[in-house]
C-alpha cells in the first residue's frame, strides 16, 4: 500500500465489512463487481444466493497482484506472459487450483480450475492491498440480467437488499465490457472461454497465433456463457436492425440516418471503445423506457466488437417469461 495517500474512508469500511464476511459491490474497469472473501464459504454462498446464480456457473477471483494470483493456481509459461503484459486489466485467466489454496471448492463450481483476475481500478486496488484477502466478485446484477457500469444501476438492482452490505462508488466504469476469459488447452495454447475488453486482435498479435473459441455447446469449458445473457428485464432485443418499427427503441451505432423517438447512439462517431462503454448503460435506459421492443444497428466484428457482438446476441434471446 503507498503510505502517501490516504485510504477513503469507505475503503476501510468495505475491508471491515469483507474480513466479517459481508458483500462488498466493487468498482472495477470493467464492471461493477459483488465481491466477498473467497476463502469464506458462507460469503461465497450468499453471492450465489443474491445473484440467483446457478451453482454451476463459477466465480472469478480478484487479487491485487500477479504474485498474489499465481500463489493459487498452476500457471504456465503463455499465462505468466499474458499476466505480465496485461494486468492489471480486463483479463482473467483459468488456470489449475493449487492443492494448497484456500479459495473455497464452490468459486470452481465443481471445476479444478480458478479464474484468476488483477482489476486495474484503484478504488479495488487499494481494497485488494489493504484487505489482504482474495475477493471473488462476479458482476454485481442478478443472473441473466445487463452487466452494471454505475453505482446507480448496482442500487437499482440490490440496494434494498440487506445482503448487500456496501457499494462502494468508484465512478462509471471505463470499459464497460467484462474482462476477456482465457483458459488453456492440453498443449498449454490459450482458449478465449469468453470475449471482453481484451480484443481478439490484441491477443492474437501478442501470442503469435489466433486463440480457439469453445462453442456454446460445451458446457464444460464455459459454464458462463449460457444463450441467454446480459439481457434486458422487459424489452426484446432485435439485431442489426437496418431500419426502426413504430413501437420500437433504436440504439444506434456510427453516424446515420435512421430516427425514432426513442433512441440512443453508442457511439456517434463509430467508436467501439466509447461504443462498449455505453452498451449496458443505454440497452437499460431503452429497457426502462417501456419500449417493447430494442433495435440495434449492426456492429463491426473487429476488436472489442466481437464482445459487443457477444453480449447483444446473448442479450437478444427470447425470455421464455415474455413468449
Ligand atoms: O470483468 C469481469 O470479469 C467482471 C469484474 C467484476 O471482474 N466479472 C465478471 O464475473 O464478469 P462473472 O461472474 O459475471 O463472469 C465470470 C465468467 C463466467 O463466464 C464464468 O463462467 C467464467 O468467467 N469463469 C470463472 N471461473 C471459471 C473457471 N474456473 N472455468 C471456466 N470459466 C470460468
Ligand atoms: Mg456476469
């Protein structure tokens, strides 16, 4: 911990309220997270509990440092080089649990493996560095729902709930996209598990060759990735919509002339960075505004456009409660 700065005083609340094994929401670049005590079974329990998460799906765990992570996992020559260039960062990597850790069995979800991730966010990090514990945080909304990228849409979704014990606010999140899961095959080759905020291009150019993909039939090696995901509570979602009905919302993307009374752009200029920023913010103002309906402009399939593909096919899959 640097000595010159002064640790908020909500910083030191949350670290309190993480060693008595209460939930903590916690700001990341990426999204925000709910985090407890990895090594506290009974914290553990409540995220499962609070985000109505199946108990297949695991946790990602959140250290402070590389030297942190790899005290947990079995780490091979292409992950130490993946943690050294991209951490801290939106990058989590699945690697073989140790024998000696103390991270509790239900983070792997009846896996060997853990997701092992260093946030760059420093309200985390100095969390991480003054708590001393490893937090396992997946995204702080129920399960299936957007992603959150604000304090507000952490309190919309559990504010009222008492086993929330804090948010702490660490402004709207930079990327906005969760971080890029990478696994590893039998020859040690990485596999993305799940596309992020680390683009298929950077990785690709970094590691000499292009990472696999698990398809969504394999339930295996990507318990996360179910169809439906990171979709809307009310509204439908319809995909590279090149036109906009009567009673529907539009979220735009790139200069255009397409209009509706409801409609938010991701990013006027085209931008899949500012685009990834807003995804989950503007799909939960459209949703809230009653539209029955989103249509979203095509996306490119470049750099972290493939996330934002990812998540908006995801978020497209009709809700079985709505048909
Ligand atoms: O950016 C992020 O990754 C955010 C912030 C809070 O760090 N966290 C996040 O967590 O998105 P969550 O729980 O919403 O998504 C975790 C993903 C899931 O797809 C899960 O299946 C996968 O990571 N995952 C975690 N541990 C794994 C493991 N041992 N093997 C395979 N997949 C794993
Ligand atoms: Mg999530």
């Amino acid at each position: 911990m640097c000595s010159s700065f002064a640790i908020p005083q909500a910083v030191e609340e949350a670290a309190l309220h993480l060693k008595q094994g209460n939930l903590v929401a916690i700001p990341t670049e990426t999204v925000y997270g709910l985090g407890a005590d990895a090594t506290n079974e009974q914290a553990v329990a409540t995220i499962f509990r609070l985000k109505g998460r199946p108990s297949f799906n695991p946790l990602i765990t959140h250290f402070p440092s590389k030297q942190a992570a790899f005290d947990h996992v079995v780490a091979n020559p292409t992950a130490d080089a993946l943690a050294d260039t991209f951490w801290p960062g939106p990058l989590t990597l699945v690697l073989p649990k140790k024998k000696t850790s103390p991270l509790v069995p239900a983070i792997s979800a009846g896996l060997d493996t853990i997701g092992v991730r260093v946030p760059a966010h420093p309200i985390t990090k100095a969390l991480l560095e003054l708590v001393d514990l490893p937090i396992a945080a997946p995204s702080a909304n129920p399960s299936e729902a957007l992603s959150p990228t604000t304090v507000a849409h952490v309190r919309q979704y559990f504010s009222d709930n008492p086993l929330l014990a804090q948010i702490l606010d660490g402004g709207p999140c930079q990327s906005g996209l969760e971080s890029t899961v990478i696994g590893f095959d039998a020859e040690e080759r990485a596999v993305i598990l799940r596309p992020g905020g680390l683009s298929l291009e950077t990785l690709t150019n970094f590691l000499g060759y292009a990472p696999g993909t698990p398809s969504d039939s394999d339930p295996i090696t990507s318990p996360g990735q179910m169809l439906r995901h990171y979709a809307p509570r009310r509204a439908q979602v319809r995909l590279n919509a090149l036109d906009v009905g009567a009673h529907e919302a539009l979220l735009a993307f790139g200069p255009t002339t397409l209009t509706a009374p409801l409609m938010l752009n991701l990013s006027v200029t085209g931008n899949l960075d500012e685009a990834a920023s807003h995804l989950f913010a503007m799909l939960q103002e459209l949703d809230a505004s009653g539209a029955q309906t989103i249509a979203v402009m095509p996306i490119p399939m470049i750099g972290v456009g493939v996330a934002l593909n990812d998540r908006l096919r995801r978020a497209s899959v009709k809700n079985p409660s709505l048909i």
